[in-house]
C-alpha cells in the first residue's frame, strides 16, 4: 500500500478543485448546508461539501466588502446567526502591515446580509489570525488566537530576503516561505462573550517559547484552538524548532501556561486543532523531519494524527497530501532549523551550505495551510497545492502540474487507518487525576 500523494485513497469520499485560496473557512448552518467564506465571496453546499454554489461577493448593509485575508467563520447563539473575522487593509495598494485591522462582520440570515463590523485590534497596531481559527467554547464564549509581532517595519524594500529554494531536474524553484521573517513574533487571543458585540485580550499576556530563563526566547506564530472538555483550551503554535508547541487554559481562554514542545515534527508551518464529536483531538499540519526541512522539503507532507486522552498521545499518523511514504516522523532535537539550498540576492556573499542537505530532485511537491471542518461523520480539507512534476514541451522551465486549492471530503473511519473510531482502553484522559 503507498502513501503517495495520500493514504488509503479508496475511503475517500470526495476530491474536488477547489476554486479559492488557503484562506477557506466554513461553518455548519442550522439547516445542514456548509456556508464557506474566503476573502470577500461565500458559497454554499446543500449535499455536505459534495457540490459548490457559485461564489458570490459578501456586502454590508451599506453595499461595502465584507471580509478580508485571515478569514475565520463561527457559528453564533441564536438561529441562523453567523459570525466572520477578517484582517483588513486602508486601500488595495498598500503592501505593508501598518494600518490593518482584525474586523468582526454578523449575520443573522445564514451569511445572506451583514451588519456593519466592529473592530477587535485597535487599527494602529499589528495582529493577524491563521485562517479558519475562531472556536466557540461550550460555555458560549468565542475565542480568537492571534498573534502579534516586534520589531522594526516591515517594508520589503529596506531589507535583503533570501530564497528559500531548491534545484529541480536541474533548474532553480522557490520551495518555501517563513524562513525569513524579520520579526519576533508571539501569540496572545481576544475573546467575546457576547457573540462578537466586545472583545477582550486574555489576562496574563503574550505567549512566547522561554527555553532559558533571561537568555533565549523563540518565537510563536498562526496558532491554533481547540476545547478539550469545558472549559480546557489547547493552543498549537507555529516555530521555528522543529516541533508544533502547545500551551493549555483551564479558564476558557482568559490565562495560558507557557508554550511547551509536542511531540509532533513540523517544519515552520501552522497547524489546524479540532475536537471530534467523539471527544477526540485531531491534528492536521506539515509534518517533517529536521532533515527534510535543511533539504528544502518543508511543505511536502501534510500529515493528521488523532489523540483519545486528550492530546498526550498521538496517533494513526495519516498523510493526506504527501510526496513521501512516511507517515509518522520521530521528532528531532528542540532546535532551530532551515533549509540549506538558500540563496542571496545579486551582489551580496554566498553562504556557507551542508552539501549533504543541497540535493537535486526529479519530483517535487508541496501542500500547506489547510483548512478544517468537522461534520458528525466526515472532515472537509481543504489546502493549497502545487507541483513541479513535468518540463514546458517548449521552454526551459518547469511547469506547474497543478497549482489550485485542493478539497478533500474524508470520513472520521479515514483518520483511524480505516477502522471505526473508538477509545483506547490502555489510555487515560490527560485532564484526569491521577487514581490509586
């Protein structure tokens, strides 16, 4: 049986194009269609993700654009009530982050009308979301992970960027981003217990990896929530240290312990969290080795594991979009890492490289942000695609075998190697005391 592109691919239930970018969110309305958003547009599924309605623009009640990048959905108290996070800017031409703002738009007719937003960052300061984010806790209250970054502007003209890349049949592709950010990032989350109307930032501040007192900090970035039972939120995070980090609250979001490592490889790419209606913790995110990583392979597995006590132990690793057979990658050291096969602009020094981790390759594939939504007996993916499988008839250069957002319908049996979801009789819930 091969991994490639997907494990067991004959339980897949749907795999469709999907016309929008990695910016998908959805939510499940009260009369069973799927409403999914993405930037600006809207459609709706009535056959639970199996067909699309057109896409149409989302407008106010003033006939403005609704919605944004970052965008997340979230399903409000009362009936046919939809609520939409978006980050917006002060015109199309600004390519910079100073003066975007997180907005949040209601419906209350299934995302056919919305009001005028209101706003959750104040507009002079930098915060931005990962898409499809926004999680309403079963006391109510709707929590939103962000994060924020320091440091100074960032305006691509006043610094050098270097490409992450890599030589394929021979000829130079970029591979991969956030292996250059110039900033120090942290995560932090608004909350709202009034279906959006406030916001508040949750009481003990930034979250940030301390991995020794006073003298090294690492970055957080893109989180991601889910509720394990009421009450008890985990937060997954995105680093630069070879693993996801976690950080638990035990009070709906309002305090959060310190960033800690999972045991899940990743490379410097987010993770999706959810809570299965069984009471199961499911991740999906790229999933990758600290070698694959220095090789330039940083997005070329998008993995999912399932956890039964809680989100200690993880387990049936699944690839959903792979280019390589492994399923399940042993996390490495707690240390930073980047892929070797870096280039600098014209004029500056070349860098000293591992000749081991520069390698040509003849295939190439990478997958990355997905998005995730959880029905009672299936999981809708959707993610960003694109391969360099094949040469131009004509020209010298590669050419993008396909190069979309792809949408996979799953069901819950696929995330446990195709067996019938059930506990693990030798696990105990994490969030348990200890018993004699």
């Amino acid at each position: 049986m091969s991994n490639v592109p997907m494990t067991l691919p004959e339980l897949v239930i749907s795999e469709q194009p999907h016309i929008h970018s990695h910016t998908t969110t959805w939510v499940e309305l009260d009369d069973g269609r799927i409403f999914l958003a993405s930037f600006q547009v809207y459609q709706y599924s009535e056959d639970r993700g199996l067909t699309w309605s057109p896409a149409q623009r989302m407008k106010d009640i003033n006939g403005d654009d609704v919605g944004g990048s970052c965008t997340c959905l979230v399903k409000l108290s009362q009936n046919k009530s939809i609520g939409l996070v978006a980050q917006t800017k002060p015109s199309a031409e600004d390519l910079h982050w100073e003066g975007r703002q997180l907005l949040f738009w209601r419906s209350d007719d299934n995302g056919e009308t919305w009001q005028l937003p209101t706003p959750i960052s104040p507009p002079d300061f930098f915060c931005q979301c990962l898409q499809d984010v926004l999680l309403r806790t079963s006391s109510g209250r709707i929590i939103l992970p962000v994060f924020g970054h320091l440091g100074q502007p960032n305006r691509w003209e006043d610094r050098i960027v270097w490409n992450s890349g890599k030589l394929i049949r021979n000829q130079f592709v970029n591979v991969s981003g956030h292996y250059n950010d110039p900033h120090f990032a942290y995560t932090f989350n608004y909350y709202s217990d009034d279906d959006g109307r406030t916001w508040h930032r949750n009481k003990d501040g930034e979250l940030m990896i301390l991995r020794d007192w006073s003298t090294d900090y690492s970055y957080v970035a893109e989180p991601t929530v889910t509720e394990v039972v009421p009450g008890r939120l985990l937060m997954f995070m995105r680093n630069g240290l070879g693993r996801l980090f976690q950080a638990w609250s035990n009070d709906d979001g309002e305090t959060w312990t310190r960033p800690q490592p999972t045991v899940l490889a990743a490379s410097t790419t987010p993770a999706q969290l959810r809570t299965l209606p069984n009471g199961h913790l499911l991740c999906i995110w790229n999933q990758a080795s600290e070698q694959e990583v220095r090789q330039g392979y940083t997005l070329s597995r998008i993995s999912s594991a399932i956890s039964r006590d809680g989100g200690r132990v993880w387990e049936f690793f699944q690839n959903i979009d792979s280019q390589f057979e492994t399923t399940r990658v042993e996390p490495g050291p707690i240390r930073a890492g980047r892929p070797e096969e870096i280039f600098f602009p014209a004029g500056q020094p070349a860098v000293e490289r591992d000749p081991q981790h520069v390698t040509d390759t003849q295939v190439f594939r990478r997958a990355k942000y997905p998005s995730v939504l959880v029905m009672d007996d299936r999981v809708i993916v959707a993610y960003s695609c694109q391969g360099y499988l094949e040469d131009h008839p004509t020209e010298s250069h590669l050419v993008h075998a396909d190069d979309n957002v792809g949408l996979k319908i799953l069901p819950l049996k696929w995330f446990y190697g195709g067996k019938e979801p059930a506990d693990n009789p030798f696990l105990k819930a994490a969030y348990e005391p200890a018993k004699p």
